[in-house]
C-alpha cells in the first residue's frame, strides 16, 4: 500500500514534469498546421475586388514616421478614387498636425486630418473618434485599421480585399515584419519571432479560427464594424484581440493573407519590449477572462470554442505556470527518486529538443529573406544555457568527455556537493530563467546594462523574457493595476525593401 | 514596381494602379497562382525538416543514448 502510493506520486510527478514540454508540442503542432495552408486555404473564394477603402491611423506624436507612412499609403496598388486615410491625431505635442495638414494638401481629398484636444486616452478611443466620422457616411466599404509607423508593400492592400469577395469573410490581416535596419540584437530576435507569429497565423487559418488580428493591419468589412457596434473596444488593453474574437463569434471569419506585407519598427530594448509585451499579455488575460464560458465548448458558428485553439491559446497564456511546475516538480522528484528524475529529465529535453528543432528550422525556411537576417537569434532564442541541456541531452557521450577532458585540465574533481548543485540548477532552470530575465530589464537603465543586458538576454533566452512578461501580467491584472497605455515609440529608423 | 513588372516613365503609381486596373483578372490569377505555390513549397520544406528530425533521433537513439 506504502509502495503504492510512492511509486503512484512518483508517476504524478514525472506527469508534472512534462507539463514543461506541453507549450512547446503545441508550438510545433501549430506548425505542422501551416503544411496543410495548402490545401485548406481562403484562395479558391478570393476575387479581385477593389471596395473604397478608408485607412484608420491613430497617431500620437509620430511626425517622425506619419510622412512617410501616408506617402506610401497614397502609392498602393490600389485605386486612387477607392482609398481614403483617415488620420486621427490624439492631441499630439510634437509636429504630427504640421505633417498632417501638409499632407492633407499634397492629397487632396484623399488625406483627412481630424484631431482630438483631449487626448492619452488609448489608442481604442482614438480609433473611435475616427470611426464616429467614417461611418458618419456612405462611402466607406471595408476600413483598414493601421499604425502611424506601418509601411504597406505596394500590393499588400488588393492582396487583402480580394478576401472580401467571399461574404462570410468580416476581416483580414497580413503579415506584419520587422523592418529597422540595420537593427540590434532585440530587433533581430523580434524580427525572427515574429517569423513564428505569422506561421502562428497560417496554422490558425487552416484550423478555421484566429487569436488576434495584427493591430497594424487589419481589414475590416462595414458590415462587419456595424456588427461590433460600429466602435471598439475600450474596455482593455488588447482591443485587438476583442476584435477578433467579436469578428468570429458573431459568426464571421477572419483571414490571414502571408502574401499580403506590412513593415513595422519594433521596440529596440528590452524596457520598450517589456512595455508592449506587459500590455498585450495584461490584455490576454482580460480576453481569457472576459470569454471564460468560451474555452472548450465547440459550437457551431465559429471554432473558438475548439479543443485545439483552446489548447494553442492556453499553451501560450499558461507557459510561465508549465515552467514553473516543471521545474519544481523535477526537483522534488530528484530527492524523491534520483533515478526517476534523471529519467523525466531525459525524456522532457529530447522533447523539447526536437520541438526546437523543428520549429527553428521550419520557421527559418517559411521566411528565408527574414531568415537572413535573423537566423542567430532564431537559433538562440532559448538562450546559452537551455541549448547547452538540449545539446547535452542530445549527444551525451560528448559532453562526458569534453566535461572530463576540461576537469582533467584545470585539475579540478567537483565532488558530490557539486554534482548535487549543477543537477539541481539544471531542473530548476526552465523557472529560475524567468527571474534572471527580469534582471536583464533591471540592469538595462544602468551603465553597465548596456553590455550585461543583451549577453544575459542571450544566455537566458529571448523565450524566457517573453514568459517573464507574461508572468508579470498575472501579477498586474491580480493587483488590479491601472490599464495605462504605454505607447511604444518610434523613430522612423525603418528601411522597406522596394 | 507593379505586379506587372512595368513602373511607367515618371515612376508614379498612378501608372501601376491603372495597369491594375486594367487587367486585374490577369494579375490576380498568376498572384493566386504564386500564393498556392509557395504554400505547397512550406509543405515540401515541412516534410524536409521532419524527414530530417526523424533521421536525427535514429542515430541518436542508435549512436548517442
């Protein structure tokens, strides 16, 4: 009965542990979804249709980039007579209602400058006040929500509204990339994620149900803004998100279109990261909160309510909780059973090694022009030290002998107590990374943060400062911390391929 | 450049616009073309890579466990 009940928790244990690889299989399930965007696509219903659009842009204080944003807005492949930009300056204090007006008269008719004197109420509010105008009138067909800095490929626009020619479709999104250059490490290692954002993207259109339109490009059918009660969200901080999720549940689909790409300047330090990161997450679990009766209930209409989104969805939300559980189950389990632990260790990183595997290569191949330029912090977004477990899981032989050649050198034996401590800091890692992320944020203001913060970023992993962010969520939304809209700023440092 | 590969003298996009316009069932077809064929190729390039997993935990089960 004694034996029992030990061997039984020991299981419940080694179950717990590979809880830490459950993000990671979904990752790659995801991705393995993106192989069959070619049968299961949106091309067989797409026309080529041309609605009159109005482009929405928010601006607050963006005279650096809203110049260049509209030029070429007002250069799309795209109808001159069926294209309108809507710019809504929020009461901005630097010269954006200068550039505004001036292209007001560059592109008469086609540009309108509307400004609010009392503004930093959030970009929903902002959106709104646009909205209110636009649909004042007739004329608008399908609305294109964008961001002051976002740069539109010339095509990118008719790639999009050809998916409007199907009737079930409420709105569509595209392929958002990073686009400073030459960029630092920080750019290049979002530039690479969001590699494995839009592949994220074309899983979520061959299940049939999409987590978020991106906020720089999404697309809108009238009949679909009437539907949301011609306004947005102001209610959280991922208005995006309610969009998408409103969109669907009102029984419209929305669409990714990977051919249709924008480019926008992403933040270039790990406090610009952490603002934006703690927003959308704050935001997630707003959404999961406010769609509680959603999760795993499939109903007809949409497939929000499916097992598998539902899985996706919380894979992502929950990953700092499957570290942290992970962990401190491996090294309970360790003075439980050392045999068992050394086994569940094994079993987890050959998991998660081949789900890094996978995703990093296949994710590299998606994108090969992004690749290029972003491959090392796409091989390096677990960090030094998480890629040395996967290494040493992976070849054992090797590290034995290059760990015995390099103690044999230095003439140093470590003895049990250090044994003991290297092991226990290997299962505690996937969790202690998280705080040791936190450290690289904190340092980044101070002189030496300059140097110490992006090599610890590195050795800690890109992947565990987005899981530390999301940690830092709960504990906002917990507190019930103010939603303030720390608006990410932008210099205009972006070069567009033409 | 226009999908057309045809940027007018004066380089404006008034010139692309019309060639979009003008012959948009033309342009659309071979984007739509494009699009399914670079999906197919993510289909090839995803069996590639698990093809290559898949030999990756043979030799390691075989050669490295």
């Amino acid at each position: 009965m004694g034996h029992g009940f030990v061997l039984g928790g020991q299981w419940f244990l080694i179950v717990l542990v590979m809880l830490g690889a459950v993000p990671e299989v979904a990752a790659s399930w995801q991705f393995l979804l993106v192989a069959g965007h070619f049968w299961r696509n949106d091309y067989d219903v797409c026309a080529p249709v041309f609605p009159r659009t109005a482009v929405l842009i928010p601006a607050w204080n963006e005279a650096a980039v809203i110049g260049a944003s509209i030029d070429r807005l007002m250069s799309l492949e795209y109808p001159r007579d069926a294209l309108r930009v809507y710019l809504v300056d929020d009461a901005s204090t630097d010269e954006t209602p200068q550039v505004a007006a001036a292209k007001e008269v560059q592109y008469p008719g086609s540009v309108i400058h509307l400004r609010r004197e009392k503004g930093g109420q959030g970009k929903a509010h902002t959106l709104n006040h646009g909205l209110a105008v636009i649909l004042g009138d007739e004329w608008m067909e399908a609305l294109l929500i964008t961001d002051a800095d976002v740069i539109f490929q010339a095509d990118s626009l008719r790639k999009m509204t050809r998916h409007l020619a199907d009737p079930r479709v409420g709105a569509v999104t595209a392929y958002i990339k990073e686009g400073s250059r030459p960029g630092n490490y920080m750019t290049r290692f979002i530039g690479y994620e969001y590699i494995t954002a839009q592949a994220a993207r074309r899983g979520q259109n061959v299940l049939g149900a999409t987590a978020c339109l991106a906020g720089g490009a999404q697309l809108h059918t009238r009949a679909n803004l009437l539907a949301l009660g011609g306004r947005i969200d102001t209610t959280s901080l991922a208005e995006d998100t309610f969009t998408t999720f409103q969109t669907q549940l009102n029984g419209r689909r929305v669409v990714f279109e990977p051919h249709a790409i924008v480019w926008a300047e992403e933040p270039g330090s790990i406090i610009g990261l952490w603002k934006q990161r703690l927003r959308w997450a704050r935001g997630n679990v707003q959404v999961t909160k406010r769609y509680r009766k959603l999760w795993f209930r499939p109903r007809r209409g949409h497939r929000l309510g499916s097992v598998t989104f539902g899985v996706f969805w919380f894979c992502l939300f929950l990953q700092p909780i499957f570290m942290i559980v992970s962990s401190f189950s491996l090294v309970t389990l360790y003075f439980a059973s050392y045999a068992g632990a050394w086994r569940a260790f094994h079993i987890l990183w050959i998991t998660n090694a081949a789900t890094y595997f996978f995703i990093t290569a296949f994710a590299l191949l998606i994108d090969p022009p992004i690749a290029r330029h972003t491959w090392r912090q796409g091989m390096m977004f677990p960090g030094v030290v998480n890629l040395g477990i996967v290494m040493y899981t992976c070849v054992p032989p090797l590290f034995r002998d290059l760990a015995h050649g390099a103690f044999a050198a230095s003439h140093f034996s470590p003895d049990h107590a250090w044994l003991t401590g290297g092991i226990l800091f290997i299962y505690a890692w996937p969790a202690a990374s998280m705080p040791a992320a936190y450290l690289a944020k904190v340092a980044e203001p101070h002189r030496f943060g300059r140097f110490l913060s992006p090599l610890v970023v590195y050795i800690v992993g890109y992947g565990s400062l987005l899981c530390a962010c999301t940690f830092a969520s709960y504990v906002k939304e917990l507190r019930g911390a103010e939603m303030k809209w720390d608006k990410t700023e932008k210099t205009g440092k972006m070069v567009v391929p033409t | 450049m226009g999908q057309d590969g045809e940027d007018g003298e004066d380089g404006g996009p008034d010139v692309t616009i019309e060639a979009v316009k003008a012959r948009p069932e033309v342009v659309f077809r071979q984007e739509i073309t494009d699009a399914v064929r670079y999906e197919k190729g993510l289909f090839i390039k995803a069996l590639v890579v698990l093809a290559v997993l898949a030999i990756m935990l043979v030799l390691r089960t075989l050669y490295f466990a």
